[in-house]
C-alpha cells in the first residue's frame, strides 16, 4: 500500500513539472537563448550571451513579453497546486497575533511567548 502511495506522489510531481515546464521560460534571456538557433544548432550559451548584450531594448521587447506571459501562466499553474488553508490554519492566522501580544506581556522571552501563545490558540480552537 505504501508502495502505490508513493508511486502516486512520483506520478503528481512528474505531471506538477511537466505543467511548469510546458508553461515556457520565465526569463527574457532563458527565451532569447531556447529560440537562438545558429545553422540547425542551438548557439552555445557564450555566443548566445554576447548576442544579447549586443541587441538593443526594442530587439529584446519581444523576449520580454512573451516571458512575463509565460511566468503569468507559470503562476497560475503553481496556484492551482496550492492546497486550499484548513480551519486551524484560517483560526490561527485570525487569533495568533493577539494571543502572541498577550504572551509577550506576561514574558519577555518571544519563544517563551510564542509556545504560550500556540498553546493557548490551540486550546481556544478545541474548545470550539
């Protein structure tokens, strides 16, 4: 059974990168250097590198563009991954701070005040 849970795990990271990857480069130059192709052959990365500090801003508006449409995309993959927040993690984001300030007023030590302040949120969210 572990087994099979595992294999699933692989089988959701390898679809995660493959959706990450097919959404393109992220970066101007990453873009510049995938599509600068010199008789059939991708140009090494130096020859490549020179070419693009050789290019003027218009030259390389393009490359930009498309770029910030490839991270936008990129950015929407990843957020359609993110697990939505449970209820603790919405009670905790909500009561902490006030919790923590009141520690903070009974010790001065912020770690003394952070593991009350859990304690007592925690309580607080089973007494619901």
């Amino acid at each position: 059974a572990e087994d099979v849970m595992q294999e699933k795990k692989v089988k959701q990271n390898q679809a995660k990168k493959a959706a990450m990857k097919a959404s393109g480069p992220v970066t101007a130059f990453t873009l510049f250097v995938n599509k600068s192709v010199v008789m059939g052959r991708k140009a090494s990365f130096t020859k490549a590198a020179a070419q693009w500090k050789a290019m003027s801003e218009e030259q390389k508006e393009p490359f930009r563009t498309e770029a910030s449409k490839n991270l936008a995309k990129r950015n929407e993959i990843r957020q359609s991954f993110k697990k939505p927040p449970t209820k603790y993690a919405l009670f905790t984001k909500e009561n902490f701070p006030a919790a923590y300030a009141a520690a903070l007023e009974e010790t001065s030590d912020k770690k003394q005040a952070f593991k009350i302040a859990t304690y007592a949120v925690a309580k607080k969210f089973k007494s619901q």
